[in-house]
C-alpha cells in the first residue's frame, strides 16, 4: 500500500510543477500453517469483509483447497474461488483479464483485498491484476513455492509474458501483507524446492557468508526433504529456517532501497547474465534454477580466473550445488550463447557488462566490466574442462521444465502442438534438434529473455524482435 504527499507550485514563467513522495508500507509475516483454524492472522483482515475472493491455480487449488475452506468456514467468511490455469504458457493477458473478470463479478471493494495462493506464477499474474484493477486494488500474497516463499513474494514486481517476451508487461504493485509459511513445501516436488534452493545459493554466495555456511553444511538434506517438512522434521526445519529468514532479509535489504531498479549494480543479478537467454534456447527450456546456476559456475570459474576467490573457495561452490543436483553446464552454453547474452544483457545495464561475482570471500560481491569476449571464452573453455574432470556432464536432475512448470506437455510445447503464450503455435520443432532435448535458437531466447532483440546475424538490433531462425 502507499500514500502520497504531494505539493503543487507555479514558476515565475507559470509552469506548474508537481512535486510527490510515495510512503510505501507492506509487511511479511513468518507464520505457519497459515491456513490452521487456530491461527487467527489471515482471518483477522477479513472478518471485516466476511468474504474472500481467492485465486489459485488448477494444480495448487485441489491440494489445499479443503483445508483453506475449513479455515474460513471456521471463522464465517465466505469463499469465492477464481482458479486459474498454472505454468509459463498461461502467464498472459487472458489469464489477468480472468482474474479481472473474477473481481469484477464478486464486486471487489475499494480497499478489499484479492487473497492469492501460489506460485510465483499465479502471485505475478494476480498481482498485475490488482495492479491495473481500478488502477490499483489491494491483494494479499500466500506464497506456496521455495521460489515464491523467498524470491518472487519479497519483491513488488508483479507481470506477465506478452507474445514470446517473458515478463514484458507488468508493474510495481506492493501487496498489503505477505504471509510466508514454509510448510506448504510439504507437498511441493522435490524438483520444485531444487528450482528455488538456486535462489538460495545465489543470495548466499554474494550476500550472506552465514546463509553460504548454512547452505554447505545442511544443502543435499534440505533439498532432499523439503525443507524439513517432508520428512527430518525439526532438525533439519532448523537450520532451513535460518537459511530461509536470513535470506529473505539479506535481499530485503539488498533490494528495498532499489525497488524500481534504477541502481543497475545488482548484487542479485549475480547468476542472472546469461541464464536468461540460457533458460529458453533449448527446445525443451531448463529450469529457472538450473539455468542460472549454470549461469553462476561459469561466475565462479571467472573469479577464479581473476584471481577473487582461491581454489578451497571454488571447490566447496561446485560441491555444494552438484551435492543436491543443480546444473553446472549444458551443452549449448557455448561460445556463441555467450558472446549473444552479454550483448543482450548489456542492453539491460545502460551498456555494461556489471557481472555480479564473490569478492574475496562468499557473502562479498564485486561487478566486473569490460572483460574481454576472448577471455570469457577462455573463461568457458576452463569451466566446461573443470566440470568434466570432476563431475563429468555437468547436468542436473529434472532440469527442465515439465508440464506443471509450462502448463503444456514439454514434448507438445517443443514440437509446436501446445498453445504458445500469445495463443499462437510455437514454431515447428528446431532443425538443430540434437539429444531430443536440445535445439538452439539462441538468439531468438535472447529476445525472449531479455530486453533487447538480435537479428540474423545475432547482432542486437534496436528493439524490433528478431526472427532469425
Ligand atoms: N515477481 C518477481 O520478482 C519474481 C521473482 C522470481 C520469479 N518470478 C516468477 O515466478 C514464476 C515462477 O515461480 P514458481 O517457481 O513459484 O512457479 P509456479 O508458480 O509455476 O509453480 C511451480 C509449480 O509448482 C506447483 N505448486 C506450487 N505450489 C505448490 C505446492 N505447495 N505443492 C505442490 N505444487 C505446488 C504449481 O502449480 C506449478 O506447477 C515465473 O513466472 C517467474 O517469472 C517472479
Ligand atoms: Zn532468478
């Protein structure tokens, strides 16, 4: 929520000026199981109401929706379900509109807010609801996601995909709370909790020596059990628990002074320079968290080659992230993904390279610029000779997305026969198919990802989006 204060004056030559600041108030609170009848916290806002509108997605909605009934049963608010369709192809306008339409027919209230349980998917897509509804209408985040519960729920970017571009349309839009409970990681695949242990990995190794120390020590069984809430219980719910609240506060802090983005020097871009076009060039993309922590080795392996951080250093990082099966390397993370990413990436950093990498020791964060491609080539030469020494392919388990993940069947996305997000067809499946799994458009991935476009030669272009093929 915010509040502005604003004062109007008129120059000596009669322009009027008006000069505003934005108090911007939201709060998040650690509380679990937020949907238990005893825990009074959510249905304390709503009382007022007695009424919710809840969105969620088709996958999360019959896992949990008995439970959240019965809590507001309990306390005599009435439910209204608007269920959404999950996974990156249905991260759209009409997915928005629906949940417009949805607040629209319950008849949504001036400050009422649209409670939204979910993944980051369905909290960006609602979020940007709430955002262009009237404006602007209140919500209140339900993160279920590690990647929801401690990266896309501590921000206050709310969007969704336009056409082939992932996140193009969106806004700033502040929830009025964020309630995190992470014992919705109960039923969250172990795939999904590995996705969001990358973001963990990425605040600790250039913003937090306590959280990089935890993660080393407890990593494989945190991932392995959820978090403790699958099985282990408290013991490793412990340790989980520190590594979760300090990561979120380290990137609170990181952040919040930088909500919009102007500062360009960003310490949680470290991982996110090449991933993003990484991510979307096989025909089948990876994971979020296995592209960027490709994305990150490679970082590692640069400051090694800088000299910032030693070999002790380097080793614990391989062994940390290959201990609970994140990707190291990928076959099509090549010269030419690269040399196309840094141009296109570029574009996003007012010209510069700003790679976020460890200085001197985990927790520290130094921005390089200016590094030669021939030595990011050198660079990538070292590390994919490194990762086959020591841990062979480099690849991850279940790095690739699946169907949850792009609410399509991979097979049917890759091939052309799955809707794409403007509702068209997706090309037909890529000549340079290799292993099944891998094609390359790499530069169109750019596109996708990144702010910019390339054209046939893979030069970046002016922002017309590229169809070289
Ligand atoms: N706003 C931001 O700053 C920000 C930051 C990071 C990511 N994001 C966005 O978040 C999205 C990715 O978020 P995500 O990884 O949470 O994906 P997601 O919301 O698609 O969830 C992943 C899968 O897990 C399922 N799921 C969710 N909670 C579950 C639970 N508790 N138990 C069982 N299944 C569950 C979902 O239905 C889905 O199939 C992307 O669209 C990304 O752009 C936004
Ligand atoms: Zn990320």
């Amino acid at each position: 929520m915010s509040d502005l204060t604003a004062k109007v004056y008129k120059d000596a030559k009669g322009s009027i000026t008006v000069e505003g600041y934005e108090a911007l108030k939201y709060n998040f609170h650690y509380t679990s199981p937020v949907f238990d009848v005893q825990n009074e916290k959510l249905a304390e806002i709503y009382k007022r109401w007695e009424r919710v509108l809840i969105v969620m997605d088709t996958i999360v909605h019959p896992i949990y929706k008995d439970q959240i009934q019965a809590y507001f049963d309990h306390y005599k608010i009435e439910v209204t379900w608007k269920i959404v369709k999950g996974g990156e192809m249905h991260k759209t306008m009409d997915t928005m509109l629906e949940v417009v339409d949805a607040m629209d027919s319950f008849g949504i209230v001036r400050t009422e807010p649209t409670l939204v349980v979910g993944g980051g998917l369905v909290t960006d897509v609602s979020g940007y609801a709430c955002a262009s509804y009237r404006r602007s209408s209140n919500f209140i985040r339900v993160p279920t996601t590690l990647i929801g519960l401690i990266d896309a729920s501590v921000s206050i970017k709310v969007g969704i995909n336009h056409r082939k571009l992932k996140n193009r349309l969106g806004a700033y839009h502040a929830p009025l709370h964020t309630f995190l409970d992470f014992s919705f990681l109960k039923t969250l695949p172990v795939g999904q909790v590995r996705n969001g242990f990358a973001e963990l990995v990425k605040i600790a190794s250039v913003g937090d020596k306590a959280v990089w120390d935890l993660l080393v020590k407890h990593g494989k069984e945190l991932v392995e059990t959820g978090f403790g809430f699958k099985e282990g219980g408290d013991a490793v719910r412990a340790p989980g628990k520190e590594i979760c609240h300090r990561g979120i506060e380290t990137m609170l802090e990181l952040e919040s002074p930088n909500l919009h983005e102007l500062g360009l020097d960003r310490v949680i871009a470290f991982g996110h320079t090449w991933s993003p076009t990484l991510e979307l060039t096989p025909r089948i993309p990876l994971r979020h968290g296995h592209a960027i922590t490709i994305d990150m080795a490679y970082s590692i392996t640069l400051a090694h080659s800088e000299g910032l951080i030693n070999d002790a250093q380097r080793d614990e990082w391989f062994t940390l992230v290959s201990s609970v099966g994140l990707s190291m390397d990928h076959e099509l993370f090549d010269d030419e993904l690269i040399s196309i990413a840094t141009d296109a990436i570029k574009k996003t950093r007012d010209g510069k390279q700003r790679f976020a990498v460890p200085d001197g020791e985990f927790g520290k964060c130094k921005f390089l610029n200016d590094v030669p491609i021939d030595k990011l080539r050198s660079v990538l030469k070292t590390h994919k000779a490194f990762v086959k020494e020591r841990f062979g392919s480099g690849d991850g388990k279940e790095a690739y997305v699946d169907a949850g993940d792009l609410g399509a069947e991979p097979e049917a996305y890759a091939n052309g026969s799955a809707k794409s997000t403007n509702g068209h067809s997706e090309d037909a499946a890529n000549p340079l198919k290799r292993n099944g799994i891998a094609g390359n458009h790499t530069k169109e991935a750019a596109v996708s990802a990144g702010a910019v476009a390339v054209d046939g030669s893979g030069d970046v272009t002016n922002g017309e989006v590229g169809t070289s093929a």
